[in-house]
C-alpha cells in the first residue's frame, strides 16, 4: 500500500514512526498510530488523504493541509451514536474516563476474544481494560486492510459489561469482528456505556497497569473521532 502519497507530508518532513511504541523523555508512552495518506482504513470507505492545499514553497503565505478521512481512522473513538440510535456523540465523552489508571492485557495466542478469555484476568467494576493481542505482533497501519483480525466478540464484550469496565482498548481498527457479530459487540458496549478506542499500536508494551491518557476531539454530535492516547507505566 503507498503511502505518503501526497505531496502535502513530504514537506513537513514526517517520520515514519517505528516498528514498536515510541517512549517520550518525560516517560509518556505514544500508542497512537499515525495519520497518513493511503493508510490501512475500514472497507467501502474513502481513503485517508492528507494533501497540501497551500504551500510556502509554492508561494502561499502559510502550509495548510486538508485532511479528508472518517471519524473511524487510525487510533480513534467510537461515539454511543455509532451504533446506537438516538445516542450521545463524540463531544460528550466524559475527560475522567480518558485520563487514569489502565491495565493492559495480554492474550497472545487469542484468535477471538471471548467471555473464556476475560473472566480469569480480576477484571474490576470501573477499569480501563487495554487488550493487546496478536495484532500487534505486526505494523497493522501500514499493511492492507486484514479481515481476521483478534476483535472480542458478543460473549466477551457482555462480560466486560456484566464486570462494570468504563473503557476497551484493542489494537486494531474495531473491537467487533468484520465478519459475524461484530454489530452485536458494539451495541452491546456502547449501550452499556462502555466507551470505545481502537486503532492502538502496542507492539513492544508489557501487561501491567499504566497511567493513560486518551482524549478524543469534541466534534458536535459525531459518531467517532481519531484520539491520541498516551501511556506511561506505573512504578
């Protein structure tokens, strides 16, 4: 798949970001992909474009790039509206579940995610739960859209429900299935009130309990939107 395609990022020379997670010199932990023309995005919709509308090389006063993507690409969040009819939008999403405490999970050899997979991990009433799963044993946002991803299915996403979580993470772009129940796993999350991210890189992270920070942009009634989200283990 080609990527930085458009003129528009050669210019604000953008790094590719590395094979594993990035960690900052203040101990923050970037899990966020990055944006990019042509990245890996959901089937049947618009490509991710990043083009440079306005360029100082070209005359123009300023750069000024226009981003045409969904609400649903790259790391993102998923709005109760996305699934739910008549539910909240994105701008509702409350800053005290973003920002806390979280436990990242590991299940390496998990091919779907199921109430089996969930039950024995002392799940708690009010976590934030980070799955990290086979799919990051690869750089997922730079290959082409993969049907069998690790998504977490009806069964598990009902006890994550039943045990009170306030927050899922997973590392591909759903937690549902592309194929099967997936419909069913959202609708049985974000009408509980679970909230959703997805689209998270974790190749290199350990299973343990981090500070996080994930903040989605407050676009009015909107049902997702990309978020960057920060972790930084506990001592």
């Amino acid at each position: 798949m080609p990527l930085l395609r458009d003129a528009c990022l050669n210019p604000c020379k953008a790094k590719l970001y590395k094979d594993t997670v990035k960690q900052s010199q203040n101990r923050w932990i970037d899990i966020s992909v990055p944006l990019q023309s042509g990245m890996v995005h959901w089937p049947g919709d618009p490509e991710p474009s990043f083009q440079r509308i306005a360029d100082i090389d070209q005359g123009s006063d300023a750069n000024v790039t226009l981003c045409r993507h969904t609400a649903h690409t790259g790391t993102h969040m998923d709005a109760p509206c996305h699934f739910i009819p008549g539910g909240d939008g994105i701008e509702t999403f409350p800053l005290d579940v973003g920002i806390g405490r979280a436990r990242l999970i590991n299940l390496p050899t998990t091919a779907i995610v199921s109430k089996d997979d969930l039950q024995h991990k002392g799940i708690q009433p009010g976590e934030r739960i980070i799955l990290k799963t086979r799919n990051s044993d690869a750089r997922w946002h730079h290959l082409d859209f993969k049907a069998d991803f690790v998504a977490i299915n009806a069964s598990g996403a009902q006890f994550l429900v039943d045990a009170g979580v306030a927050l899922i993470g997973v590392d591909y772009l759903s937690v549902g299935a592309y194929e099967g129940d997936g419909v069913q796993t959202h609708r049985i999350l974000l009408g509980a009130g679970v909230w959703i991210v997805e689209g998270l890189q974790l190749g290199g992270l350990e299973e343990g309990v981090y500070d996080m920070i994930c903040l989605p942009l407050p676009i009015a009634g909107s049902d997702g939107s990309p978020a960057r989200v920060l972790l930084s283990k506990t001592t």
